[in-house]
C-alpha cells in the first residue's frame, strides 16, 4: 500500500479459473428474470443473499470461491501487504464478500444502478441519526481487496478512484454535493483478471461506466479487518485470512 491507501498488484493472481463461469451461470438466470418482469428470486439457490439493486451474491455461495480467492491472496504476496498495512494478522468480513456485476446504462437489469462516490469505511454506519458530518472516529480501519474476473475499465465498467487518503467518513449529502471540491487526482485503470486493487476504509472510489462500455464486468470483493480490532456494526461473521476453511 502506498502512503495514500491504494495500491494495484499486475497479475498478482491467476485468472480464479472457473470462478467467473460458476458466478455468471448462477447469477444470468437471475438477470434474465429481472429483464423480464419474472420472479427472479426463485432463480437464486436458497437462502442466498443477493443485492438486486447492486447485481450482487454472496461469495461464499459460489463453492469454494473464498478458499479459492484466500489461497491466491496469500500466495501471491497480496496478503501479505494487506497485513503490513494494518499491523497485523486479518479476518475477512464474510457479510461483506461479494461477487458484483456491474452493466453498461443499457444493459443493466431493472432496478441496478452504478455506485456513486461512497468510502467502504463507511460500512454500517447509522447515517440516518446523524445531522452534521460523522465524528472522527467513525471511518472503520479496513482495506477493500478488488479482484476483477474479466477485463474492465475499457469496454466494460471498471472502478474510479480519488487518490487521496482522507483519513475520515463524509456524510452522504456532503458526498453528494456537485459545488465540493476534493482534492487528489483520480485514476481509472484498465484491469485485467488476475490484477488487484487495494485501497483502505477512506478511499472515495466509485463506478467508472461510459455510454461507450457494451459489456459487463464480474468482480470479486473482499473486506479486510485486523483480527484485534473487528467492528462489532457491521455483523458477526469473520473468517481468519490464512489457513483452511474450517480449520
């Protein structure tokens, strides 16, 4: 990681073989449904959560995807860094580890939309009780693992990310305010499979999605917490990074 919280690894994994065919033949039923009007929630497995208005499933549903991403995580060096940067052994938040579509405008399925600028440090914070800008102590201390499964940023949506470490949560009105001026450059990087973007808690990053794009992107996201400081608000469910799933 860099000294302001982001960092792209070239390759640092394999392609996740088979990883995006699995995602994609679970989640296409479920997107075709939602084109048609169709009761797409009986297309999904049972008892999976899924996001409609993100394109979004939980790994873990996708076997045995988490010990697959983990795996290449650690032995590629990425983890490594991951746990440089927070001091320290990590869990990954399990609620918080996605398999994400993401569509050109004319694509999406009803009710999707691209994120807007958000900082994932903001995960489980009750906004709704708080007027004025959130206290200093409110940006969770995590790092976002992106991994996409495709090729992104040129012909399908990628990600675009305001390179400046904040070191503290925005309300969602300030974020939303068109008059703000933030500083820090943004970057869009063209990524392949096997690429990983790392960034922490207070990154402002958002969908990077053009009227040109004709195709759609599948990733993978992980969230990253040190072990001895696991946030109790955003849920209870935490796998350590290292070693094997039930172990």
């Amino acid at each position: 990681m860099n000294a302001v919280g982001v960092a792209l690894w070239r390759s640092a994994v394999p392609a996740l073989e088979g990883l995006r065919e699995r995602a994609v033949a679970l989640l296409e039923p479920v997107e075709q449904a939602r084109h048609l009007g169709a009761a797409w929630q009986s297309r999904l497995p049972p008892g999976a959560r899924y996001v409609a208005t993100a394109s979004s499933l939980a790994l873990e549903v996708i076997d045995p995807s988490v010990e697959q991403v983990r795996g290449h995580l650690a032995t590629s060096g990425v983890l490594d860094a991951v746990e440089t940067s927070l001091g320290g052994a990590v869990q990954v938040a399990l609620d918080h580890a996605w398999i994400r579509r993401q569509f050109p405008a004319r694509l999406a399925p009803p009710f999707h939309h691209a994120h807007g600028w958000h900082q994932d440090g903001a995960l489980g914070f009750p906004f709704a009780n708080v007027q004025e800008e959130p206290p200093s102590t409110a940006l969770l201390r995590m790092i976002t693992c992106w991994i996409p499964l495709e090729p992104c940023g040129g012909n399908a949506p990628g990600l675009e990310v305001r390179i400046h470490r904040f070191g503290r949560l925005f309300s969602v009105n300030g974020l939303r305010d068109p008059l703000r001026e933030w500083p820090g450059e943004c970057g869009c990087p063209r990524m392949e499979p096997g690429d990983v973007l790392l960034f922490d808690g207070g990154i402002l990053h958002r969908t990077q999605v053009t009227p040109v794009m004709t195709s759609a992107r599948t990733s993978v996201e992980l969230r990253f917490f040190r072990a001895d400081d696991l946030p109790a608000r955003i849920g209870s469910r935490w796998l350590p990074a290292r070693g094997t799933v039930g172990s």
